[in-house]
C-alpha cells in the first residue's frame, strides 16, 4: 500500500475580523483576498471556496465581506501522501491560509473609490509564462502574465505595451484575442507577443504595462482607463546546445512552455526529421524551477529531447488536457523550431518528429510513460517507465474513502468506470512489440517496485514472450536516485533505440550520412491485440483507430492477424475480430503505410471485404468508417461506409466524453441571469459557482477561462440568427433551462434522458424508450451535472440544482482534477458523504445520436436513497477527534497589509493552536 497508509482528515476552524477603514471597502462591504494551500476546500462563513490543494501560491478568491464583523473561516485538513509524503511520522498535515486586503497601501484612495482593482497574479510560480533567450534569440513568440480582479465590476484589458525596456522589446495583446473581459473575482492568463527590437542588445529586462477599462453593471465605461505596470521581467538567456524554456499555443489558446535540449550533430541525421525524447516529470515537478530535472538528460546527437510541463506542476496526472499539452508541446517545436538560430533551420535533420517518439518518464511521469505507450502505441519508438505506479487506485487505494462502508459495489463501479480508462494495465496489450525496459528502485517506499513488476509480467503475458519487456530493479536504491534514467543500463538502452549517443560536447556537424541507420518505429506484430475503454483517450493501434463502442465505458478490443499468402503474388489478409466495437477506421500516413504494407483482404468477425491492394486503395480504406450493424455476435452486419456525417448526429472522439473531457478545449462559462428575484441565496450560489470553475480551471490546468451572462453568450455567437457554434469553445453553463438561457438554447438541440426543472421542483429521468414513466426526484438540495455535445465537435455541461443547496451539490461534482469519479451525469442530493449522496448517474451510450435517446443496452443507471440530510450545507459541523492529532500553521497570526486578523485554528477535542 505504501504512502497511503498514513492517510487522515480533519477540520480546523478560526474566525477573524476585517477593519472598515481598508481601501477596498465601498457600499458597506469591504474586499478581502483569500486562499488556503494544501487543502481541498474551505468555508468563510457560509460560502464553499476551492482551496490551493497543491499549494502552487497562485491564486485568490475574492470576497465582499462586512466589516467590523466576526467571519468564521473552516478547513477541511488533509493529510495527502502525494502532497506530504508519507515517511514521516505521525504523518504531519501543514497548511497555510492568507487573507489579505487589495491595495491596502496604495495611499490617496478614499472609501468608495471605483479605480479598476486588478492586480499582477505574481505570488507563486505560473503567474508568467515565460522562453528563454538562445544565443539572444526569443524561443517563441508569446509570453503570458496572468492578471487578478479583485473588484466588484467587470474589467477590460485594452492592450499591452513595454514600460521599462521599450528600446529592446515590442509587445500586443495576441491579435486573435482582441480586448479581454475580465469578470469580478476571476484570474485570466493574458497571452501576449513578445518581439526583440534589438537582438544585438544585451538587457533582457522589460516591464509590461497594460491599459484597463472598467465596465458597469450595464455596459457602460466607469471613468478614465487606468494602467497597471508589471515588476521587472526577465528573460534568461541559454547557449545553443543547453536545455532552454520554448512558449508555444496549446489546445485551449493558452501559452504554455516545455524545455528542449537540441540535437548535436542533427546533419548526420539520415531521415530528415530527428526522433524526439519525450519525458514527463513527477507530481510536483515545475520544469522551469527544477534544475535536477533539467539535468537529467543530457544533449544526445541526433535527437531532440522534450521535457513538457503538462500545464502544470500535478497536471491531471499526465491524462486528457496533460497529454495535449505533450502532443502540443512537440508539435510546435516541429512547426515553429522556437530558440533554433536561423543560420541552423535549414540544415537536414533539425526538425523533430512528432510521429517518433521515445516515452518515458519518472514517478508520476513513469506512470505517464506508460500511459503514453499503452495509448499513443503507433508513435511509440520504445520505452523507459521509471518508478511508475499501475493506476491511481492502487498507488492510492479507495479503502480509505468513508464514503466506502455505505454503498454497493454496483454503484462504486459505475463511479469508477469513468477513470478506468486511465488504468494502464488493462491497456498493456497495445504496447506488444514495443521495445520497453522499465526501472525501479527495490526500496522504493513510495511507488513500491511490484508496479514496475505488476507492468513487467502484464507486458510479457501479453505478448506470450517473456524478453518481450524488460525490468531494472536497482538493489537498494528508493523511489529517486541520480542516475535512475541516464546510468549506463538506461544509455545502452537509448542508444540501441535511438542509434544516437550523448553528444561529446564538441560542436561538429558530419557530413556522411552513410554509417548512419534512421530511427524507425518497430514493425506492427503478427497477431496483436488493441484494447480501450474510452476511444477519446486513445490513438491508432496497427493504423485502426477505434470511433465508438457498443456498451460504453466497458473494455472493447479488437484482435488482429495478419497472413500472407504467396502462392500468387503476395496477398496480405487482415483477419480481424471484435468484442464490443461499433465503429472503427484505418488511419494513413507514411509511417503507417511503411510499417502495414499492402492490405488485399480484410476479414470482420467473418465478413469479408476485398481491398485494393495498391496506396490509392489504403488511402481510400481511410476515408470512412466500418459500422457494426447488430449488436449480436452471431450476427455480425460489418459494413464500410465513406460519409463521415455520422459525427454530425453522434457522439465521437471529441464529444466521448466523460464529464473530465470538458478540460480538452478552450472552456467558457455562461452563468444564466434568470434566477428567481425572490431567492436571492440562489442568484449569489451561482455567481459563486462560476468563478469557482474559472478559479480551478486556471489553478489546475493554468487554463484561461472565460465567464459571461447568457445574455451576452448569445449575442456574441449570434445563435438567433441561425450561427449554432461558431467558436470551439467547451460551455459549462451554470443553471437549467429556466435559468440559463444558453442551456435553454443547448437542451433544445437534443433530446435527454435527464431534465432538471427548477421551477416545478424536481430531476425527472427516462434513461430508457421502453419506461414510458419517468422517475422523478423533488428532494430539497438536489442537484445535477451533466455533459452534452455542443455542435458538431464540443461540449456543453449543465450544472444546475433545485434550490442554492442542491446548485452547490451539483458544482462539487466539477472534475477540476484527475481521479474524481464523474461519469456523463451525475444527480445527487446533499449529503455530509460524498458517495452515500449520488442518487443517479449514468454514461451515454456512444453511439447516441444527438436527437434521440440512448439504447436500453448502452444505459448505466442507478438508483440510491433519495432521503435528504437535514444537516447545514454552509459550515460544517462534524469534526475529526482523532487523538495525537496536530495541525502545523505557517503562521499563527495573519497579516492583511498592516492589518492583523485574529487567527484562532482549534480543533474539536484537541488544543487551540
């Protein structure tokens, strides 16, 4: 079990004071910036706030508070091993709560004041975003600087330009964005163009300063624009040939970074195109703060090395968004050679290759490693997992949970079946005939070694041959040492799958290329098996790209054999069969093309189709789709269609789901304006709720988030004049149909077999065409999350609730990290147990068209105890009495900008502190 033995919760619980003299009060409220690190959530007084739960320091809530007033502020304690480790004991539970008023020493602002309150989000790392100088030129073309409103009005940011360093530097707001809302209480990354004036000089020091407007309440400019300047950036400066920070554009449009080490000696590269080293770092590695990191790999010559952030310094544990932002990462250091000196573009074999890949990683990242290889397999080269655990549920078991001792394992399953595609080891098959070698450490007390062991032998199982993967287990040795991915055991392994060394540190470009092999993949088996549970999550296997399943959400697979017959030329038969696949494809490309050769025959679960055996027919092969007609085994009713406009009626790749898939575009919260006037706790949940998302959004993923009123959702896609999806944004819509008129406008466009109607009072649900009756829910603090497509390639989620308590419920359920349990839907009503709570949930089938329901043999549906708890849902009221306990504080008393707020943190039958 390791680390997770230690494991505990608790609650703390202090009150303080907030001085009427602060600059920030107006209307008899004041505002005050608040944050708690290391912990998962926390209430001042009634309102429910996410907290730091990795302690990045970089975000602050921002509330409007009385003064003069005792506020309570309560929080939930926990001891995380992945955050605290788990070798001390007792195992300690740190954490750090700061409250502080904004602009408190600004000086010259009077009460009332109604200049633009946005700050510089520079506590922490992640607030910039910034490249590296190589031989004095930018790697990349944008930066970001992450800004804070901490006031009660909406606030635009006009444009950007240099302050200090004007002579050497330009900048603009990226010319795509145009001028950027800001909505109160919200952090928004600014993307920005940075360009070198002068790439002679020397200074690499600038300051930014931005022009701000602030809007009121409706529409209208209040005052003057303000400006608001930075502290003194700098850029680093690097030598050609050493590790360098490169900017590019990730999937959402925000600016993220990775580091790159170039090839040495990339002229003596034979394919064109170098292959890349791809390594994902440990759960709370920055890339750009962690030197060991960054050494750890050395300069090879004839491969690129690649060490992306996945967004941040956890991620989503190298999953869905993460895994963007790797493929984006290597992509755009192959569009765009960021830090590559213009003297060196042209030559031969510069350009890495996003297609050829070595995987591997350490920790957290070895995990990712063979998440890589085990779902991106046709771009794998080989592979180095080091000190990689299985899946999150063994690394950290569910045993813990309390929740645990009150529900079925019926409804536990279907929970976890909405992170079971994360589970490396029921995917082990797709990596058959993939060179890896796995390393671990035999004193490993934190990813124990039997996860490298566990890998090992599934590898070996799967492809009936016990050298067909390798494990080094270093005696001794625990879950980090130097050496532990560079020794010579790991360099001999390199170098036979990369046909490259490390570079000796001399500068010399070869002229022959003739000693020299190119680096391919290794061939496609003979017999191999591809496994998935969520197609979304998973590329092609042997070129055959799984769309959609029968039942989704259960393990599909698909069986290959490939034959060839000589007895008259050479004819290649692809014996296929299925289990739980309704739609699949052929991929093509060169480099499938090279390693599948010609197909004459395919044969599906004993349908046959005969196929020009010729790249003209493979390239038509990969135009459509075969679809499984009948959902009997005996039956089998394979046919190939070339339309494509399935993905305009059904769910596909990109609106799969689950309820987490929401992360993998740009998102956009709408918060609906048509609450009830006559329940005014409703209105101020859901103003909450928005910035809630926003705020994780962006402390999770380092995402920038949008947030609007419908009103202006609608006017600004046009919708009434027929434009349905004009942006690629994902919507999180806060309120139902009655409330939100964009969740309105989203439902309309299909039929659901879940309705909230908060207006009547209550959840009904037709999960099946064959129960003419719908169940209906009207218990009190009832709520619902649900995803549905949005267009033809996004999605939409509906967070709504009978009343404030059950809006509040539902808004719980948003996967704002990996491993939280949220399949398509989720109705629950409150509970003090997160689980005991769930009274439906359910995936969608993956065929559903968008105007119809789902089939009663592709509907996952549960029914609990609707009984609601009469317990408050503002404060908590149950505490942990768990003897020995202590709760460590950073500081005792808080500092609000001169001001000291009392800080009494006691715990229920234990001491004050």
């Amino acid at each position: 079990m390791g680390w997770a033995f230690n494991q505990f919760q608790a609650w703390a619980r202090s009150t303080f004071r907030v001085p009427s003299s602060a600059a920030s009060c107006h209307d008899g409220l004041c505002a005050v910036t608040v944050q708690c690190e290391n912990v998962g959530d926390f209430y001042v007084d009634d309102q429910r706030l996410s907290g730091d739960w990795y302690g990045y320091g970089l975000t602050r809530h921002t509330l409007r508070l009385a003064p003069n007033s005792q506020h309570t502020i309560s929080v939930r304690v926990v001891h995380e091993v992945r955050i605290f480790g788990g070798v001390i004991l007792p195992p300690p539970s740190k954490f750090r709560c700061e409250l502080k008023i904004p602009f408190a020493n600004s000086g010259g602002e009077g009460q009332n004041s109604r200049r633009a309150m946005v700050q510089v989000a520079k506590e922490g790392f992640g607030g910039y975003t910034l490249m590296d100088a190589v031989n004095n030129t930018l790697a990349g073309k944008f930066i970001s600087v992450t800004l804070r409103n901490v006031g009660s009005e909406s606030v635009i940011v006009k444009s950007v330009r240099i302050g200090f360093g004007s002579r050497e530097f330009s900048a603009s707001l990226d010319s795509s964005s145009g001028p950027i809302k800001m909505f109160p209480s919200v952090h928004r990354p600014i993307a920005i163009q940075l360009r070198r004036a002068e790439e002679r000089s020397l200074d690499l020091s600038f300051s930014l300063i931005f022009e701000l407007e602030t809007i009121g309440q409706h529409g209208h400019i209040m005052g003057l624009a303000e400006t608001l300047e930075t502290e003194l950036i700098r850029i680093e400066q690097r030598k050609w040939g050493e590790a360098y920070m490169y900017t590019f554009k990730d999937f959402d449009g925000t600016v993220h970074h990775a580091a790159a080490i170039p090839p040495s000696d990339p002229s003596s590269q034979p394919a064109g195109t170098a292959p890349v080293l791809v390594s994902l770092h440990g759960a709370g590695v920055d890339v750009s703060q962690a030197p060991f990191w960054l050494s750890e790999y050395k300069q090879r010559e004839r491969t690129w090395v690649v060490l992306p952030t996945g967004r941040s310094a956890w991620g989503y544990d190298w999953h869905g968004a993460s895994i963007k932002n790797i493929l984006n990462a290597i992509q755009s250091l192959a569009d765009d050679l960021p830090g590559v000196p213009k003297a060196l573009r042209g030559i031969p074999g510069i350009k890495p290759d996003p297609e050829r890949l070595f995987m591997a990683g350490h920790s957290n990242g070895g995990q990712g490693a063979w998440y890589l290889v085990t779902h991106f397999p046709d771009r794998a080269i080989a592979a180095t997992p080091a000190a990689g655990y299985v899946n999150i549920r063994q690394y950290v078991p569910f045993i813990g949970w309390i929740s645990s001792s009150y529900t079925d394992s019926y409804l536990r399953g279907l929970l976890e079946s909405s992170i079971i595609e994360f589970d490396n080891d029921m995917h082990m098959s797709n990596a058959v005939g993939i060179p890896i070698l796995a390393r671990a450490g035999s004193a490993d007390d934190n990813v124990p070694p039997f996860n490298s062991r566990k890998m090992v032998r599934l590898g070996q199982e799967n492809a009936h041959n016990l050298s067909a993967i390798s494990l080094s287990e270093i005696p001794d040795r625990e879950h980090w040492f130097t050496g532990i991915l560079h020794d010579d055991i790991m360099q001999n392994f390199l170098k036979q799958h990369l046909l490259d060394d490390v570079s000796s540190g001399i500068e010399e470009f070869s002229k022959s290329h003739s000693k020299v092999a190119p680096v391919a993949h290794p061939p496609f088996p003979r017999v191999f098996e591809i496994s998935v549970i969520n197609p979304a999550g998973m590329e092609s296997r042997g070129g055959i790209q799984i769309e959609q399943l029968s039942i989704p959400f259960r393990k599909g697979s698909i069986k290959v054999e490939i034959l060839e017959d000589r007895t008259d030329g050479i004819s290649t038969t692809w014996v296929i069969h299925t289990t739980n696949i309704r739609r699949f494809r052929f991929l093509d490309s060169p480099s499938l093309r090279l390693r599948r050769g010609l197909i004459t025959n395919l044969v599906i679960d004993g349908v046959v189709f005969k196929v020009n055996g010729d790249e003209k027919g493979l390239s038509e092969l990969s135009l459509g789709t075969f679809l499984r007609q009948s959902t009997s085994k005996s039956r089998a009713q394979w046919q190939f269609s070339s339309s494509n406009s399935w993905a305009l009626t059904e769910r596909h790749r990109e609106t799969y789901g689950p309820a987490i898939q929401i992360l993998e575009k740009r998102v956009i919260v709408v918060l609906g304006t048509k609450f009830a006037s006559h329940l005014p706790e409703l209105s101020h949940t859901a103003d909450r709720i928005a910035k809630l998302v926003a705020h994780d959004i962006y402390l999770y993923g380092r995402g920038d988030v949008e947030v609007v009123t419908d009103d202006e959702y609608l006017a600004r896609i046009a919708v009434k004049a027929g434009n349905n999806n004009s942006d690629r944004s994902n919507l999180v819509l806060i309120g139902d149909h009655y409330q939100n008129s964009v969740t309105k406008h989203v439902l309309a466009t299909a039929k659901s077999e879940v309705m909230i109607d908060s207006q009547d009072g209550y959840v009904s649900i037709h999960a099946s065409t064959e129960i003419t009756t719908p169940t209906e829910f009207r218990e009190p603090g009832t709520g619902l999350l649900m995803i549905r497509p949005w267009g033809p390639s996004n999605l939409a989620m509906v967070i709504a609730g009978l009343d404030a308590r059950g809006l509040d419920t539902a808004a719980r359920l948003f996967p704002k990290r990996t491993g939280l349990l949220v399949p398509d839907w989720v109705m629950k009503a409150f509970k003090t147990l997160f689980v005991l709570g769930v009274t439906c949930l359910q995936f969608l089938s993956g065929s559903q068209a968008q105007g119809t329901t789902a089939a009663t043999n592709a509907t996952t549906t549960t029914a609990l105890a609707t009984t609601s708890t009469t317990a408050s849902a503002a404060t908590p009221t149950v505490y942990a009495n768990t003897p020995g306990l202590t709760v460590s504080l950073f500081d005792q008393m808080a500092v609000v900008e001169n001001t000291v707020l009392s800080m009494s943190i006691s715990l229920s039958g234990q001491r004050t502190i």
